[in-house]
C-alpha cells in the first residue's frame, strides 16, 4: 500500500494500480440521472481525474 500526497483523502492507504490499460481493477463515476451535466463536465472530469479513471456513465 501506498500513500499518495497528490489526492484527495491522502491520509486513506491505497493498493498500488496497474498502469492502463489494466487487466483487473475499475474505477467508474456514475453520474445521477435527475444531475444536469454542464458542456465541460467530461472534460474537467479527465483533466483532474483522468488518471484515475476508467469508465464515466
């Protein structure tokens, strides 16, 4: 496990990750269906958290 100085919650340990593409572990955000989503939603997403995730629905 690691500590990363660079997140959010940095005191929280974490499993070290496979670089993409992965064979195993996923990280989805799931936006709610009611929730309007601006034009630059996706692009602030993976501008900030694009290395950390692999599916946005």
């Amino acid at each position: 496990m690691k500590e990363n100085q660079n997140q959010a919650f940095n005191f929280i340990q974490m499993n070290e990750r496979q670089p993409k593409p992965r064979t195993q572990g996923v990280t989805e955000i799931r936006g709610s269906y009611y929730t309007p989503m601006g034009k630059r939603y996706l692009e602030d997403i993976l501008e900030t958290m694009g290395a950390y995730v692999d599916s946005v629905k």
